[in-house]
C-alpha cells in the first residue's frame, strides 16, 4: 500500500502535516527538560570579583569548585520525570502522526463519496426535470391536471436545493483534501483499498496508552523527588583566593523553615499521581470501548454494503416498472415519484456504505497503533524544527 499513489500521498500528508509538528516540537522541549535535569552531580565552578579591604577602590579574584554528592535521590527522580516525559513525547508523536495518516484517509474517502453523492443527486434531478417536461406536455394538451404539474414543481424544487447542498459538499471536501495534501484531488480518484487485517494487540499497543502510561510514570518520579526535599543536601566544595591558601570542606544544606511549604508540595505531588491514574483509566477505557465499536461495525460492514446494493437494484427495478405504468397511465404521478424518491434514498445508503467499508479499517489500525506502519512511515528518531510549507 505503500507504494501506491494513495499510500504516498497519505505519507507525504503526514509528514507536512502541523500536528506532527506539534509532536515534534513538544519531544525537543522534553529533550530540553531532561538535558536540564542531567547536570546536578557534575562539578559547578564559579570565579568572580571580591574587594580585598585596601583604601580606595581594590578588588581581587576568587574560584570556587563545588560539588554535590548527596540529594536524597531529589536529581536522580526528577531526571526519571524528564525521561518518562521524554518518552511520552515520543508516543505523542507517534499518535499525532497516526491522526494525520487517519486525517487523510478519511479526506480522501470523503471527496470520492462526495462527489458520488452530488452525481446521484444530478442524475435523479435531471430524470425527474424529464417527467416534469412529460406532465407538463400531458397539461397543456388537456391529458392531465394542474395540480400534477405543480407537485412535479415542488419536487423539482427541492431535488434542485438537495443537489445545491451536495455541491457544497463537494467543495468542502475538497477544500479539507488541499488541506491535508497540499494539493487539490484529481477528478478520478477512487476509494481507498481496504485496510489490510494486521495482528492486533487491541489497546496495549495505542500511543494514547503509552503516552497515559508515561505520563503516571513522571507524577510517580515528581512525588519521589518531593519526598526527597526532606532530606539534606550534602556537597563538597574547594575555594581559592590567588595568594592566600585554598579553602574546602563538606557543607549540608537543610532548610528549616518551609516544612508547611513541602508538605503542600508532596500532598500536590500525591494528588498529582492519582489523577494521572485516573487518566490512565480513563483513556484505557475509551480505546477498549472505541475497538469495540469499531470492530463490531467491521464485522457488520460487509452485511450492510450488500443490504444497500439489494435495495438499490430492488427499488430501481421497481423505478423502471414506474416509469412504464405511469407512461400507461396504470400509475400516478405521486407513485412515480415516491419510486424515484426512494431510489436516490437507496443510492445513497449505497454510497455510504461504501464509503464506511472503505474507512472503518483504517481507523481500527489507528486506535491500536498500526497506521503507520501499513503506510511504511517511520518517524525520525531526532525531530527536525518544524518548516513551514506553502
């Protein structure tokens, strides 16, 4: 699939698409986070200016080297929180760019089924512009009445306001398919083929989850690192002053009077953790729920598109013996056209159908995880700022 105009088009929405940008930008600034959070155990050295106590304006210089040897474990979580958010930027990503893949999916198959609504709406527009013409022949020789002239008027005048708003469909979709391709679509374009029935691992393998996962990882690591605070932290630090001897000792730092303040930091860090539990739950169970609707509309699918098919044969045969009848003068005006009424129902249950069959794969494999992969699409492992596309 891959290959094919489709898939490619599909790929290259993707990676213009602004939601992955988005994606790629939130994983560089939780890149950023945890470089910021890698350095407390390195050595930190300082040099300045002092006065050194002379008459009039003199000053001297001083380097200090300091470093840090027990926190309490306060570095060591804080830098598992910006790995986890790390990564749950990464599956963010990965579940941006498999809304886009599904973004286009879902614009391409709209314009074909768009498009084919407006061409049903046309072809029943111009066969009842044809009868209306026949009644009004039939009316102005004595053989019929006004009142049917009038009926096939209104009916007109409302085939023609249907075939005004699928038109507008046509446009709207097609102005989301620029949107997402770059590019109009092509007057011939067809369906997308059917998505390929891949193994799944239902909503284990989401991004959605991972991300959620993740996300209860780093409240887990924010409430160690609070935790943390309570205990003192431990340095060894080196100072010098050019011609006087150097200084260096141990210094334990423990501040004393913000017990109130730390105890509203871990109590907020708790609190934190379980609502990121309860997020956790929340989207497993909408994934496991959306699967399941999904799933179940797949296996209804192909019932529903031959359903549709019989009834549009059937109610098109049942047009053509109208026609026949009425022509005969064996069947009224309001018999023909509730018999074209409900041919153009049909058809378009058809083309509805169709278009969910087409659709309802694609949005199964994005629910668990697997869209870009049927696509061959393979995300970067570093993002690139985002380029803006004409």
């Amino acid at each position: 699939m891959a290959e094919g105009d489709f898939g490619r088009s599909v790929a290259h929405a993707v990676t213009t698409s602004t939601d992955l940008g988005h994606g790629d930008a939130a994983l560089r600034q939780a890149q950023a986070s945890l470089l910021a959070e890698s350095g407390p155990f390195l050595p930190q050295v300082s040099v300045g200016l002092h006065s050194t106590g002379e008459p009039g304006f003199s000053v001297g210089s001083f380097a200090s080297l300091s470093q840090l040897i027990y926190d309490g474990g306060a570095s060591a979580s804080r830098q598992t929180a910006a790995r986890a958010r790390v990564l749950g930027s990464q599956v963010g990503r990965l579940d941006a760019a498999s809304g886009a893949a599904l973004g286009a999916v879902q614009a391409w198959a709209q314009v074909v089924t768009a498009r084919a609504l407006a061409d049903a709406a046309e072809h029943s527009l111009r066969a009842l512009e044809a009868t209306s013409a026949k009644i009004e022949a039939r009316a102005k020789a004595g053989l019929g009445s006004s009142a049917e002239a009038l009926t096939a008027q209104s009916r007109l005048a409302n085939d023609r306001a249907a075939l005004a708003m699928a038109q507008s469909d046509v446009l709207q979709a097609e102005a989301i398919f620029a949107e997402a391709f770059g590019a109009p679509p092509k007057p011939d374009i067809a369906l997308p083929p059917p998505a390929p029935n891949l193994p799944q691992a239902g909503a284990e393998g989401s991004p959605l989850l991972i991300r959620a996962q993740a996300e209860v990882f780093a409240a887990e690591a924010d409430r160690t690192a609070a935790l943390a605070g309570r205990m003192p932290g431990v340095s060894l630090s080196l100072s010098a002053i050019p011609g006087e001897r150097a200084v260096s000792g141990v210094a334990a730092q423990q501040a004393l009077s913000q017990a109130r303040g730390r105890k509203a930091r871990i109590a907020a860090a708790e609190a934190q953790v379980d609502a990121r539990r309860v997020d956790l739950d929340a989207t497993r169970r909408e994934l496991d729920s959306r699967l399941r609707i999904l799933s179940a509309q797949e296996r209804a699918i192909e019932g529903r598109v031959q359903a549709a098919r019989d009834a549009a044969a059937a109610n098109q045969a049942n047009l053509d013996i109208a026609r026949s009848q009425f022509q005969a003068g064996t069947r009224s005006l309001i018999e023909l056209l509730d018999a074209e009424r409900e041919t153009l129902s049909s058809e378009r249950m058809q083309i509805q159908a169709d278009h969910d069959r087409a659709v309802v794969g694609y949005a199964i494999l994005a629910a668990s995880g697997d869209l870009l992969d049927v696509f061959g699409i393979v995300l970067p492992a570093q993002p690139a700022a985002y380029q803006v596309h004409p």
